[in-house]
C-alpha cells in the first residue's frame, strides 16, 4: 500500500504507480561490471535489483589491479600504497542489487567486500569529491601476484591482448585456477 497525494493506493500496479527503492549502498566497480564490459548486464538486470551510475570514480588509495588466470579476470588486490589510484564508476544499488553482486563476486569466499575511499567528479564539474563505497577486493593472493603488470584501468578490449573469457554456461569460481591466485 502506498500513500500517493492524500490517496491510499491499495494497489499500485493497477494505477501505474511505482514502489521506490532505498539506493542505501554505493559500490565501486572496476572491471568487467563497468559500462561497456563484458558483465554490465549485471548491473542493469531488473531481476537483480536497482543500479544507478553515480560517477566515474577513482581510488583514493593506491591498489594494484591486475588480470589474472585463464579466463583474464580483473583482480583487485589489497595492498594499500601499491600499484596505481584505480579508474572506476561508482553506482547507488539497493540491497537486491548488492546480494547479486555478492554472489557474483562469490563475497566472503573469493573476493571479500570491504569500504574504501573513492574521488569522484559530480556533474562534470572541476569539484572533487570523496566518497565511501563497497569494493570488492582480493585479499589472500599469492605475492607473485604483484609481479603481473598492473593497470590503472581495465577494459576487457585494451591493447594488453588478455580479454575476458566468459563461459557459454554461468561460470563458477570453481573453475578458476586458484592455485595461481590463492595463499596456501
């Protein structure tokens, strides 16, 4: 039931009156959810919550960000003060959305979702202005992993010559190699 000028709307569907959502969590994305990636559909999949585009955004903190296994995925390792300030967007989603998004990124098991400081533009404005959002992070990796070339920004089509790999079939994080990217 909602409350719509001083009418109680019993049904809403009937009067094409629309819930509102509560846009409660801000989430930095950095790789293949970003728009024009292989999986921004993600975000933009109404079975999978409510997404808006805040602005681009980038870290405050300094992360190395690498691609990595055989199916090239974007990893963002947490190791504060290494590699580069991360290019990103920055989107409002509401609980459905972020429970995806946690299955997707497989949170706590595989990536762990923390908080993190993120510059962003408003309105294409010179203003800058800093922002606590979700980011997904890797956190028990192998060292080697500082090794790879980092990257200030992803993109699946870059020159790098490593795109994303999808599966015809929803992959799994099973079938990674983990023991190219997980500690022992």
């Amino acid at each position: 039931m909602f409350k719509l000028a001083e009418f109680i709307v019993r049904n809403p569907k009937r009067y094409n009156v629309r819930s509102t959502y509560s846009m409660a969590h801000k989430v930095f994305v950095y790789g293949t959810l970003k728009q024009h990636e292989p999986n921004h559909h993600w975000l933009t999949n109404p079975n999978h919550g409510v997404a808006r585009f805040v602005a681009p955004g980038v870290t405050k903190t300094k992360y190395p960000l690498i691609i990595a296994t055989r199916y090239n995925i974007p990893f963002l390792l947490f190791s504060p003060g290494n590699g580069c300030n991360v290019k990103g967007e920055v989107y409002e989603v509401d609980d459905v959305m972020l429970s995806k998004l946690d299955i997707l990124e497989d949170h706590p098991n595989y990536y762990i979702r923390t908080m993190d400081d993120i510059i962003i533009e408003r309105n294409r404005s010179l203003e800058k202005e800093v922002v606590c959002c979700w980011v997904y992070f890797l956190m028990n990796f192998k060292p080697e992993l500082l090794n790879k070339q980092q990257f200030e920004n992803y993109s699946s089509s870059d020159t790098h010559g490593l795109p994303y790999m999808e599966s015809n079939n929803e992959s799994t994080l099973d079938d990674l190699d983990e023991d190219d990217v997980f500690k022992k």
